[in-house]
C-alpha cells in the first residue's frame, strides 16, 4: 500500500484522530485501509471491522503479525504528520504559481528553464516486442559478466573498506542509481508529452527522500548534456527484451540519438571512471543492441554511455563502427565462455549448450 496515494483531506482527518498517545490500537479499532485511499468504516460491530481488517491483508499477503500492523500504523502516521505540515507551509506561503510550457501542455516549473522547452518525439512503433513473455533462460549481460570477469579488485576494494562500509556503499548507489532512472524516464515521458504531464518527475518524494535534491540535479545535467538538442526519437524506455533464448536484459532507453539508431545507457558513479575502463558498459551496450536488433529487426550499431557523478560532472562516451563489431565480438565470447563452462557439469547441459553455442558462432 503506498502511502503517497492516499488523499490529503482524508490524511487532515486522518492525523487529527491518530494524533493520540495509543495510535496503533486506535488506528486498527476504528479504520480499514482499501487499495489506493483510506476508507472510514461505518460505525458497525467492531468484531466485523476487525474480520474485514484481517482478511484484506490476509488476501494480499502482507503485515501477517499485528506487530507488522502497528509498524506500519505508525509509518503512516508519521507520514500524514509531515504531509499535513507542508499544506500548513503551503498556506503560509500562498498559491503557488504553475508555471507550464508554452504549449500549454506539460507543468514544468520543477526544471530550471533552460529545460522547460524541451521536447522530444515518441514512437511506441516497437513497443509490443519489449517483453521476455517466450524467455526461458536465466542469463543477462550482468550475470555473464559476473562469470567471466576477475573479480580480484572488487574483492580487495571491500577488504579495505571493510564489510559493512561496502554494504552502505553499495545500496546508497543502487539507490541514486534506481532513483536517477525514474527522474530520466518519467522527464522524457513528460517532454514527449506521454505521461506525468503535470506530475513531478520523483512523484513520490518520500520514497526519496536522501537523495532526492542530489537526484533532481544529476538527472537535469543528463537532461542537459545528454539528451537536449541530441535525442530525436524515443522507441522505448526500461524496454525488456531478449536474444533467442540466450539471454535477456533491460534497456535504459532506445531510440535515434544524433541521427543513428542507439542504445543508451544511464550511469551514475560516485566519482566518472576514464574511457578505457568501460569494457563491461560497452559490451552490455552491444548485447542490447544485438537483442533488440533481433526482436524488433533494426539496425542498431551505436552505443551511448551517458554519465554524471555526485559532483554534477558529465562524461559522454559512444561506440559505433568498429569499435561497437569489436565489443559485440568480446560480449559473445564471454557468452560463449559461460556456456562451455555449463556443459562440463552435466551431458543434457552439453547438448543444449553447444546448441545455444551454434546460435551466437556467428558472432565469434
């Protein structure tokens, strides 16, 4: 159940009988939440309400134990509190001015001006090849990557930070990361004029809320540096797609950038590694190019690597022509690598692996 869903004039109603030393209890006496709003229940025998109550998360599987309930109860209410204190400031403050593009189309006030214009064309021509429905296999380019890679640096790198530091490293930037993608993604759906017209680009800022203005600022200088003036058509945003029944793989996006036909791919790092260590992003840039290729019959031969790190720095980096045939051949013998190595453990997995390895020895 998302928070964020939840009406504000129900939230005001809400706060104001939670807002009580014994809040868990009182919340699931008198309240029953429903998909996408809070319902106040009417005023029948408890016994009922409390039936009601359980069968819904039973039914969907979640808070199984009234610790799980009362934790979130109070979640929620100290959402409400914080939600009800920024109306409060809203009032303090005064309407506050929606500012809209010319087109009178998108609300765009969130983005600094030299965004606002933006617009980029949208062609959902491919859009019923983006999904792995008929994939059977558990590979992706990451995966293939983690077999056949040395793994030496990374290992040395978490000695010396130690264990728990890389843990904390890792999730802070799996969340920028996940975060950044969802600025990107719902922005160029805004300025294709598909969705989030007058939503923001993080619609839910609770959900984060670390990161959120370091979030707002990289994904503007994608925008910016990255996008503006040079992507001409988007086909596809987070497009699932797959090669045979080799591998699969999600794509940031895909489109015409600078007037080819590209895959492009969204990085953030905490500081912008130099060209000559992007083997693995190039290869993966390739394996999508080669997937979609396949999938939708285009002709995809260039490849986009668009970074910004968390001092706002910007770094673009492409492959095409023969650069982007040499990765393509490096990614297929790493693909090869894996399937051999397979084949040693079991004689069924020899056969159906030197089958998958007659399907990419074009690529060899």
């Amino acid at each position: 159940m998302k928070t964020n869903l939840l009406k504000i004039s129900k939230m005001k109603q809400f706060y104001s009988m939670m807002d009580e030393p014994d809040v868990p209890s009182s919340f699931w006496q008198y309240n029953s939440l429903q998909v996408g709003d809070t319902e106040f229940l009417s005023k029948s025998d408890k016994a009922e309400r409390v039936e009601k109550r359980n069968q819904y998360f039973y039914d969907r599987k979640k808070f199984i134990t009234s610790v799980d309930r009362w934790a979130y109860a109070e979640k929620l209410l100290q959402y409400i509190k914080k939600r009800y204190e920024r109306e409060k400031q809203k009032k303090k403050l005064g309407k506050k001015k929606i500012i809209k593009s010319k087109d009178g189309k998108r609300v765009v006030g969130m983005y600094p001006e030299n965004l606002r214009e933006v617009t980029f064309k949208y062609n959902d021509r491919y859009q019923s090849f983006y999904n792995n429905d008929d994939y059977h296999g558990d590979l992706s380019p990451s995966r293939i990557f983690d077999q056949t890679e040395d793994k030496s640096g990374l290992e040395r790198w978490r000695l010396k930070v130690g264990e728990e530091e890389a843990d904390r490293i890792v999730e802070e930037s799996k969340a920028i990361g996940t975060s950044l993608h969802t600025y990107i993604e719902n922005s160029v759906m805004k300025f294709s004029n598909i969705k989030h017209l007058k939503g923001l680009p993080l619609p839910n800022p609770e959900a984060h809320e670390l990161h959120h203005d370091l979030v707002t600022n990289m994904g503007n200088v994608i925008l910016e540096k990255g996008l503006k003036d040079k992507l001409e058509e988007v086909w596809g945003l987070e497009a699932n797609i797959h090669y045979e029944n080799i591998y699969r793989g999600i794509i940031d996006m895909v489109g015409i950038y600078e007037g080819k036909q590209t895959i492009i791919d969204f990085k953030t790092k905490r500081t912008i590694p130099q060209r000559k260590y992007q083997d693995r992003f190039f290869k993966q840039l390739t394996a999508y190019a080669v997937a979609h290729n396949w999938r939708c019959k285009t002709n995809i031969r260039k490849g986009v690597l668009l970074f910004v790190d968390r001092d706002l720095n910007f770094e673009r980096y492409s492959i095409e022509g023969k650069e982007f045939e040499y990765y393509k051949k490096l990614f297929f013998q790493d693909v090869d690598k894996v399937f051999v190595g397979r084949a040693k453990d079991i004689k069924k997995a020899m056969d159906i692996n030197n089958q998958k390895r007659k399907e990419i020895k074009i690529f060899l």
